[in-house]
C-alpha cells in the first residue's frame, strides 16, 4: 500500500447509456505531480470523483490508500485535499472563516484550525482579504482560497480538477509556484488539465484520456518522444488561387508533402490556416521546404509541446 | 459527530443575519397580540374541544405558537437548503470532507430545530407575560414545539430536494398556508364539519397545535403522547429520506 496511493484497475464510470470512464488503469505513487490530460468530456472529472469518494463506481477496481471507496469513503476523504473544478466557497462566510470551518469539517480543534488558518491565509496571499466576503475576491484570489482550503487538513493527496482554468496569465504562475512549492513539501497531486503547458510544468508523469480511455500515458518527455517528434515546424502558406486554378496553398501542400512525406518520411498535417511539420529538425526541413519551391508567408521552428501530442492523440474535433 | 459542525457552520453563516431570527420571531407576536388581545376583545372566551372555557388569547397562544416553530423551521429547511443544495453548492464542498449525507440531513434538521424552539421559546415568554399561559404544564411547550419543528423541518427538507427552481416552493406555501389557518387554530375543532375534521386531522400542524393547547391549558392525558408520536415519526421518516435524497443527488 505505501508504495501506491491510487491504484485503479479496469475502473468504470457508467451515467445510463453514457460511459464517461471506460476501464482506465492507474497508478499514483507518493510524492509525485500525477496530471490527467483530456479535452472536454474525456472523463477526466469522473475520475477524479471516484477517487474522491464522491461518485461511486460503476465496475472495476479503485482503491486509495489502500482503502475502498465504497465502504471507507469518510477514511479516505479525511486524507485528501480537494479542489473542485468550480471554487463552492461559502458565500455566507468570509474568507478566513471559509477556511477555518473546513477545518473543523475535518474534526480538527478550533485552536488547530485557527492556527492553520493563518498559516494558510497568507500561503494564499489573502491575509489583508481575511474578513471580506468570497464574492468580490478576483478568480485568481477565489483559486487561491480554494486551494488553501483544500490543504486545511493537510492531506497526504492533493487532488485538483482544473485549477488554472479561467485564470489570467499571472493568476495561473502564481498558482503553479504554489502548486511547485507543495510538490516540493512532498504532497501527492493529481491534476486534471486541458492545459499543456499545465501539465509540462507540474506533471512528473501523465494520462492523456480521450473518450474515457487512456489514449497514453509517460512523462511528458516520454509523450513528445514517443507520440510527437522533437520539433515542429510550422508554415503559414498563401491561400490565393493561382493561374492554373489550383490555389497557392493547395500546391504548397502538395509540394510539402513530396519533400517530407515521401522523401524524409516526416509527418505533414494541413490545418486550415497552416501546416504543421513533424521533424526532428524544424531548419533543415525549412530549407527543405523552400528547396522544393514552397514560399510560405511566415514560418516557425519551435519545440514540440504536449500540445502537439494531445492533438495527434485525440484528434481536433472540438468536444463539447 | 460530524452533524455538529454542520450546525457549528450555520451558526457562524448567521451571526451575521440575525435580523432573520428577529423576523421569525416577531411575526407569530404580532398574531398573538393582532389575533389573542384583538379579536380576542371581541370574542370573549372560547369552549375548547375538552369542554372548558378559556379565554380566546389563551385559546390561540398554542396554536400560534406550533405555527412559530412549523414556520421557523420550515423556512430553514426548504428555502435556505435550497439555495445550498443548488446554487451555493455549500454541500458538494462540505462531502469533499469526512462529513457524509447522513451527517448533512442530521445537522441541517437539528439546525432548524434549534431556531424552531429558540422562536418558540421568546414566543412562549410573550404568552406567558400577557397571561395567556395558564399550566405549569406550559413548561413542556418548549420541548412539544422542537418536536413540532423536527417535523416539519424533515419533511419541508424532504420536499425540497425534489424541487427544481424556487417556482416550486408555492407548493410549500400552498400545503402550509391552509394548515395555518384550519388545524383547529383559531377555532376549535368541533366548530368543523364531520367531513373536514378528519381531514383536519390528518394534518402534521393539528397535532402540534393540539399537543400544544393540552399543554398550555393543563388539559393533559396519555393521548398527548400519541401527538407526540405521531410528528416524532413524521420526522424521522422524513430525515431518512433526506439523508437518501441527498446521497442520490450529490453523490451520482
């Protein structure tokens, strides 16, 4: 048990007719940042429901802690943190009473519960805010608190649906140097991301789900390697209609498609406003591309990110 | 006990909004002063349904009194577990804690007691200043009031997890309303048709007003007990389908 703190085996989350999790296998170990990467709908949420004791399983196998959910739920959520996809702070509360109850909803004295407050309350940079009210707090201060509060027990496991979603740019650093400073504390999270960059910058090792299966899974390092090549080129090519009627990008294509397809084997994909090459050296296929004649309005070699391996895996059809 | 800090919860949220408890309390005052020292002006005494004649202020004291704990509670459990169950989604954040469902309907329905008998017992503290409690057994009112309460509170509790918008809760004034006004309140019951009066009978408020006024005019026998049963009962049917309801709704 001490070696796993979630182990999940062929576990199954049914709504009626609808599969939202569809006998996935995990396992997270103590210590580590574990991320489950998926668009909209791929069950990421359910999964985590079920390891918070919160929504039963359908069929399978889930254990955490080495305890069942459906007979040691109030055990096992004693040891967690949750932070939920959408903040429910208790607007009839002010901020450090938010905390502070929580605590007591965990059995911790009044006294401990103070003092963990305070300590919590400036973790969340929100000490002057103690006495407002939730609602006028920013997203990023209500996060913030969200979190705090999920750590007033101080929980062996950490778990995080979405936490930087909605957030502005800064709201979301601030959040992963705190989410940083917890991992390194050696608090176990699990964070549910459609993020890439989320899941680059927290996760040691990750699921990326997709219609309630796991599509892969690895570090993110592993992912890219394995799913994705090193770099990726990116060319925005001109759509106008040539001469011989064929439009400018259509040809662009084509040539692309000759120079790495056939020839150096590398993987093209034609989007709408661009296409993306798949290459372990984005300037060499560059010159490649403009050996072949292909004059792109722009282009760009960048690094390949989790991003390009989320889209090659569940594809780019928006899910709602 | 985990229930517990559900109350603990309450009370903190409420420190702020005592100017709700104030309400709960003043409204049923001013029926027993509007109604008891008014109409009671007019209508000199009253032949109660065991045969003696009171005073019509005395009369209506306990009936009002049950109506204060019915409302008090019923307020609490159905709109503010509304709004909790719904919007706040107070309870969704509090199961992601050791608390379970059973440890919310318990707390949540204790909580309405204790407003239940605390506006019941500044009711009861009127009547008695204006006379209008005649028995030492008027002491017991308090407790008949919280048990008045865990009815009510448990079924409107019970009800309310069934409601989709706040639309709905006109059934609720619809179903309290008439109870209000005919559970053998202001008049006494053998004043009603054959008909109506088993109807009238059948209902969670007649017996908390009738358990009520054999005790505030000492008019007491074992059946008393069997009032006592049958909102105790109501009660606990209602916080078992409370405590169902809830795991259903917030643990799918």
């Amino acid at each position: 048990m001490s070696d796993v703190l979630v182990r999940a085996r062929g576990l199954t989350k049914r709504f009626g007719d609808f599969i939202a999790v569809d006998g996935i296998d995990v396992e997270v170990r103590p210590g580590e940042a574990f991320g489950f990467l998926g668009p909209n709908g791929a069950g990421k949420s359910s999964t985590m429901k079920m390891i918070g004791c919160v929504s039963p399983v359908t069929s399978g196998e889930l254990q955490v802690f080495g305890m069942d959910p459906a007979t040691h739920g109030p055990a096992i959520r004693a040891r967690l943190g949750v932070c939920p996809q959408e903040d429910m702070l208790d607007g009839e509360l002010t901020v450090e009473e938010n905390l502070w109850i929580y605590g007591r909803y965990f059995g911790l004295s009044r006294r401990e519960a103070r003092a963990r407050a305070q300590g919590l309350l400036e973790f969340a940079q929100l000490t002057d805010r103690r006495s407002d009210r939730v609602e006028p707090l920013s997203g990023g201060m209500k996060r913030r608190l969200t979190i705090a509060r999920a750590l007033i027990s101080e929980p062996d496991l950490l778990l995080l649906d979405e936490p930087t979603t909605g957030l502005d740019p800064q709201a979301r650093h601030v959040l992963w140097d705190k989410l940083f400073r917890l991992k390194q504390q050696g608090v176990t999270l699990i964070v549910t991301t459609h993020y890439m960059d989320e899941a680059e910058q927290l996760c040691d090792r990750l699921v990326v789900m997709d219609g309630g299966r796991i599509a892969a899974q690895g570090s993110p390092r592993e992912l890219i390697e394995r799913h994705c090549s090193r770099e990726v080129l990116e060319l925005r090519l001109d759509p106008v209609v040539s001469a011989t009627g064929t439009t400018g990008a259509a040809r662009g294509v084509e040539l692309l498609g000759e120079a790495f397809g056939e020839r150096l084997g590398e993987r093209v994909e034609v989007l709408p406003d661009r296409v993306l090459v798949y290459t372990d050296d984005g300037e060499a296929a560059l010159e490649a591309a403009h050996a072949r004649g292909v004059r792109p309005i722009s282009s760009l070699v960048r690094r390949a990110s989790l991003e390009d391996v989320f889209l090659t895996l569940t594809g780019r059809t928006l899910v709602d | 006990m985990l229930a517990a800090r559900v109350i603990e919860r309450n009370v903190l949220a409420y420190r702020r909004l005592w100017v709700a408890f104030l309400t709960g309390f003043a409204e049923p005052v001013f029926y027993l002063f509007s109604l008891g020292l008014g109409v009671g002006a007019l209508v000199h005494s009253v032949t109660t349904d065991a045969g003696t004649t009171v005073e019509y202020a005395t009369f209506v004291a306990p009936a009002l009194l049950a109506s204060s704990a019915m409302n008090g509670a019923i307020f609490d459990s159905t709109y503010n577990v509304f709004f909790k169950l719904r919007y706040a989604r107070t309870y969704e954040a509090m199961l992601a804690t050791p608390i379970g469902p059973r440890d919310l309907a318990l707390g949540e329905i204790a909580w309405s007691l204790i407003r239940g008998a605390m506006y019941s017992a500044a009711f009861l503290a009127v009547a008695v200043a204006i006379g209008a409690v005649d028995s030492w057994w008027g002491l017991l009112a308090l407790p008949a009031a919280v048990f008045i309460a865990l009815a009510f509170s448990a079924v409107g509790m019970f009800a309310t997890t069934f409601m989709r918008s706040f639309l709905d809760f006109d059934f609720i004034t619809l179903a309290i309303q008439p109870m209000f006004l005919f559970s053998a309140t202001f008049f006494p019951l053998g004043t009603y048709p054959d008909a109506l009066r088993l109807l009238v009978q059948a209902t969670p408020l007649y017996h908390g007003v009738a358990l009520e006024r054999g005790l505030m005019l000492g008019e007491v026998g074992w059946g008393l007990l069997g009032h006592v049963a049958y909102l105790a009962i109501l009660g606990m049917i209602g916080a078992v389908g409370v405590s169902r309801r809830l795991a259903r709704l917030l643990l799918s």
